[in-house]
C-alpha cells in the first residue's frame, strides 16, 4: 500500500540507524517504523556474537574441510570431503598433489557418486556447483539440474578465483524433501544457544526449498524458507528474500 518513493524514504532513514534495504523487506519494517526496535543491525548481532564466541571457534565453522574433518572424527555424520583445488595449497585424500588441469581432472574421474563443489570458506550459497555424472569420453560434468559444464570451462572457472575450492559428497535427502524440490538438496536450519551452564536451547527453526532449476536451496539465491514450529515439527508458510507473499505451496511441485 506505500508507492516506491515513500518506500525508498523509509529505507534511506533506517539506513542511518544500520539498517539495510532487505531489512526492511525481510524484517517486516515497513509495516511501522518503531518495528526496528525489536530488532538488531547486522552490525549489533555481530558484535554480539564476537563477545559470546570465541574467535576460534569461527575456524571450524567457516573452513568446510576442517569443519567436515573434525566432525567426522568425533562420529557426527558429514558430507564426506574428497580434497581442496588450488593452484598453490591444493591436495586431495587419494592423489596427494591438487593444483593442476591434469590432476584434476584424474582427480574427478576417481569420485564415485554426485559431488559438490564450493567455496572453501564461502556462505549464502556463492558459486556453488553441483555435479551428478562426469562423462570420461566427452570431458562432460552433468549438473543436478541436467545442465552441461565442459571440463575446460570448469576447470577456467575455479582457476579464475583466488580462493580454494572443497570438492564434497552430495547427500541424498529423503524422499519426502526430494518431492518438494528434486535438484536442491533442501535443508532445515535450526538456530541453537547454549547458555552458561552448558544447557543447548532451541531458539527457532526453518526449512528451505530450492525453487526453479536451483541446485542450492540457498534463500539468497532465489530458494524460500519455511518456519518450523518447534512444538509439533509442522510448517508454516514459505517466504522469499524478493517478495513480501508468502507460499502456502512450492511454486514448481506444488
């Protein structure tokens, strides 16, 4: 019910007090101004968690090899980490060396089953890739989504970044995520605390689903995500990071 320039008003004041233009959006700011009171800046949350964290903790959670690995050793069940492509720090578990087309591409034709590959300490989703089946005679990567990559055009694409690259087991989800939305393994996101006595509390938590011909269910990347009712498992309407309706249904599978 606002035009756009009220709109943009709105959002260039919060904007003095940290607030973004998707705050505005996501947070629901725009339904009354002092709504902004309930809520932290990205700014504040950050300070917060750098006080309740120990800085140490964000190697684990930020290296996906050292976070798969570590987890993995104390019997937690991960996605299991195949190696890191770089040209300078590169090594995988089976062929040692990682830092040349060759290698690599020994490298892959070795991995039995889907892989993923991403960003070693990326987040929100940036420029992961996802791969079902690596054609041999063809030098082809068919992605979940059935799209084609040659060898040479993926290999110019991670070449073309300064950071490492994890290449990581896909999972297979259960058949009833799989309904929702076949290409994207879609994920539930439970937000925990523990407190000083060492008790873990559930806070909130969501579920998201890819949408489209998305490998990644990533709600930066266009997936929406559903709140969770911690009482009954039962979920609530969809939402999206690009628009204010919310999904009774999954717009591609229903």
């Amino acid at each position: 019910g606002k035009t756009i320039a009220r709109q943009l008003f709105e959002i260039c004041l919060l904007s003095l007090r940290g607030y973004s233009a998707a705050d505005y959006y996501l947070l629901g700011l725009y339904k009354a101004d002092n709504r902004s009171r309930d809520f932290m800046t990205l700014r504040e949350y950050n300070d917060v968690r750098r006080q309740l964290n120990r800085p140490v903790v964000g190697i684990i959670e930020f290296n996906k090899w050292i976070f798969g690995k570590y987890f993995a050793s104390v019997g937690i069940s991960t996605p299991h980490c195949y190696g890191i492509f770089h040209r300078q720090i590169g090594f995988s578990e089976r062929i040692g060396s990682l830092r040349e087309a060759q290698q690599l591409w020994g490298f892959l034709v070795g991995i039995a089953g889907p892989f993923v590959v991403k960003p070693l300490a990326g987040d929100r989703g940036e420029n992961v890739r996802v791969f079902d089946s690596v054609d041999q005679d063809r030098r082809v990567l068919t992605g979940g989504n059935g799209t084609q990559t040659t060898f040479n055009e993926l290999y110019k694409e991670l070449i073309s970044k300064e950071e490492p690259w994890l290449f990581q087991e896909k999972i297979r989800q259960h058949p009833t995520l799989s309904e929702l939305h076949g290409t994207s393994v879609n994920t539930a996101r439970v937000i925990t605390f523990r407190d000083d006595d060492g008790v873990v509390n559930f806070l909130a938590a969501a579920l998201r689903i890819g949408i489209g011909s998305a490998e990644i269910d990533n709600t930066t990347e266009g997936g929406i995500a559903a709140h969770i009712d911690l009482a009954n498992g039962i979920c609530g309407p969809a939402t999206s990071r690009s628009s204010i309706r919310s999904l009774a249904r999954q717009p591609d599978t229903g």
